[in-house]
C-alpha cells in the first residue's frame, strides 16, 4: 500500500486543527487566569491618562508552520508587566519553597 500525498496532507491538516484548537483553549484559561488576578482585556485609554488598571496582553492560539501548538503573547502596558511579573515571581518562589520542603 502507497502513501499518497493527499493521505499525508489529510493528516497534516488534522494535526494543524487539533494543534490549533489546543493553542486556543490554552490562551482562554491564561485569559481566566489573568481575569481572576484583576486584568482586564486591552482597552484603549486616552492619550497621557494614567490609571491603576491592568491590562492583559493579546492572546492568540496559533500553530508554528511545523504544527506546534503556540499561544502568541501580544503587547502589553508596562505597568501591567511589571505587575504579572511580581504575581509570576511570587508563584515560582512559591512553588520552589513547596519543592524544598516536599524533598
């Protein structure tokens, strides 16, 4: 039995589509996740406001030419940066104190 072409691109698009559809589900639990520590999604603020909002970055699922599944992780204001990247550190800290005291 020969592999045909059509046979190895019908699989490729399934694989692209699942990859895809896990890319996606994994970029909306970042969204639940970002919503549920006080980011809201991306809005457009006036020109020089400043205010105490956190924004979260655009998230897309996409999938590499390869098929790998990607989330895209798009721009961010620094302020909500700054602050995803304390409440990051503060989980990896966190999770490294529960590995030492679990050993």
């Amino acid at each position: 039995m020969r592999i045909t072409e059509e046979a190895i691109d019908a699989m490729r698009s399934e694989r692209h589509r699942a990859a895809g559809e896990d890319a996606r589900a994994v970029a909306e639990l970042l969204r639940r996740a970002l919503g549920r520590l006080g980011f809201t999604p991306d809005v457009a603020m006036p020109h020089g406001e400043k205010g105490d909002a956190l924004f979260w970055p655009v998230l897309r699922g996409e999938v590499t030419v390869s098929g790998h599944p990607m989330v895209a992780l798009g721009r961010i204001p620094l302020d909500s940066a700054n602050r995803l990247a304390e409440i990051l550190m503060r989980a990896a800290l966190e999770e490294h104190t529960k590995e030492a005291t679990t050993r």
